[in-house]
C-alpha cells in the first residue's frame, strides 16, 4: 500500500519530518504547506515536492493525499487536526495535540468518531535510548524510582530551532513539558497521581514565562523532576536521568549512557537511529495495519490532562 502525504509546516521541525521519510519505503509527500510561497517552493524543490500551497484546506482537497503531517505552531494544531479528520484523512500532529485539554478532547471525540488514525508526536517514545529503557522496564529488568530531567534552551526573542525567526511564540508548558510528563508515565507504566509548577516571571514582550519547575509523583511512587528554561545559554536541549533499582542511565535524544558516561549501544533496538523516522514509521505502519499506533491521541490524553491541572495552578 502506497501512502501519499500533505506535510504542513515548512520550517525547522517539517524538515525532518521530510529528511525521515525520504527512508521510508512506500511513502510520497506529494504536497508542501507553508506560510510562505516562495520559501515553501524552495523546499519542495529540494525534496521533489510537486504541490505547494499556502492554505491546509488546498492540500486536504487533494483526492489523492492520505495522510497529513501538521508541523505548524501550536496554537493551530487542534483545529487543523480536526480538519483533517473531517476530510477524511489520517494526521500525525506534532506535539502538542493542542494547547488546551478542551481542545484536545475535541481532536480525541472526532477521531473516535471517524476511526481515522490521529497520532501526536510524543517522539521520547521513539527515541532509541527511551525504547531501550521502556523494554527493561517492561521486563522488569529496571524498575524506575525517578526521572529527572532538564529541558533547556537559549530563546529570550522568537526564534525556531534554525534560529530564524517564527511567526508564533512557544510555550515551556503545553509544548517542552508535554515530552517529559507523558514520557514519565509511559515510563513508569502508572498513572501520574500528583503534579505541581512553579514559574518564573513573565518575559515583557513575548507574554510567556521563561523559566519553570515541575514535580510529579505516578501511582506506584516513582517521582519526576523537571526544570525548564528559555534563559539558559547552554548546553542546550533536553536531557534525562533514569534513577532505578538497578542502575542510572542518562538519555540525551536518541543516545544513551550509564551514570558514568559510559555509551550504551541502542543500535539494535529499531531500524534507525533517527526518533523522528522511528515516529513517522509507526504511523505509516498504522494505517496500513489498520491499527492505534503508539502516541495515539487516545493514548496521550492523560498527559494534556496533567498539563491543565497545572495551569490552574500557575494561574
């Protein structure tokens, strides 16, 4: 079964969408979204892209389109995931599922209701160095007693990964906490029964907090400490201390050490290395299967569940 793929979102994140499934057989972008003409036809030149459009609903009236990746900004994300669903398409939106819990509910009801296959992009379950953990937890060959992690970045104006500006203003919350509260449960294999935030001052122009702490207790005890920041000038990225009875291990993306900086090799967990091919795979490999995938919008409610407890609580 072949797939043929609209990609929305054009910028830093798109990109490796299209470098991930460049390796994946069976599959075409066969259009390009952007908010940019000109800048989005550069980029379907480079991958060999024969539609561009500025408009999600030109690439959803595509007959031949299948699927939809949405790389777009954050606060789009729950409404053009329901707008693929409604036109009959299955869509993989990039995390998060949406910026508030109603919002996520609502993409939840209508994929119920279409029997579509909606995946969000919770890539630290692809990643690797998580998919290693994830099975020795599983077995019982590690059982974790917490996670603690740092997600840090150096953004005090309104740049992307590329550093080049963007048009929509982050969030440490809804966006970089979602990684790690629904990768804690995962982990955990248990339900998150306790959450509380703190945050720092809001930045002037970009309305935002830049710097906030995050506790989390699951059922079975197993606690999680995260710190984020927009104010940090490096190193830069997220990284992760698994704490358990039989070791501490330190994931940094897809690669992973032992709390003595000693590389474990991953390479025989998955067909890549890559966490953002390893995520596009498993929602190809649903549709075709007919199946949920993992990261499913069903599967990730409870953590945009936990994230709106804490909003209340910083508000």
């Amino acid at each position: 079964m072949s797939i043929k793929v609209a990609l929305a979102g054009a910028g830093a994140f798109g990109i490796k969408h299209l470098d991930g499934i460049r390796l994946i057989d069976g599959v075409e972008v066969v259009s390009l979204v952007g908010r940019e003409r000109d800048k989005t036809q550069a980029v379907a030149d480079q991958y060999g892209i024969g539609h561009v459009a500025t408009d999600l609903s030109e690439s959803l009236a595509l007959k031949e389109v299948d699927a939809v990746i949405l790389c777009t900004p954050t606060q789009m994300h729950a409404s053009q995931a329901m707008a693929c669903l409604r036109a009959g398409k299955h869509v993989q939106v990039e995390i998060p599922l949406a910026d508030s819990l109603r919002d996520a509910y609502a993409v939840a009801d209508l994929q119920r209701q279409t029997g579509l296959v909606a995946m969000c992009g919770h890539t630290r379950r692809f990643n690797p160095s998580h998919q290693w953990l994830h099975r020795r937890i599983s077995t019982g060959e590690f059982r974790l007693q917490q996670l603690d992690v740092q997600t840090y970045f150096f953004r005090r104006s309104n740049m992307n990964a590329l550093g080049q500006p963007r048009s929509w203003t982050d969030h440490l919350l809804w966006h970089h906490a979602a990684h790690t509260v629904d990768l804690f449960a995962y982990q955990s294999g248990s339900p998150t029964v306790k959450a509380h935030a703190v945050q720092g001052p809001i930045h002037p122009q970009l309305g935002i907090a830049m710097d906030m702490s995050i506790q989390l207790r699951a059922a079975n005890g197993a606690i999680c400490t995260l710190s984020l920041s927009f104010n940090n000038d490096g190193p830069l990225g997220t990284f992760f201390r698994y704490i358990g009875d039989t070791g501490t291990y330190i994931a940094r993306y897809d690669d992973l050490f032992t709390g003595k900086e000693e590389k474990v090799d991953v390479s025989g967990v998955a067909v890549s290395m890559n966490g953002i091919e390893l995520q596009d795979r498993e929602f190809f490999a649903a549709i075709r299967e007919g199946r949920e995938p993992n990261a499913s919008v069903a599967q990730v409610l409870p953590c945009y569940e936990v994230l709106h407890d804490l909003e209340r609580q910083l508000a």
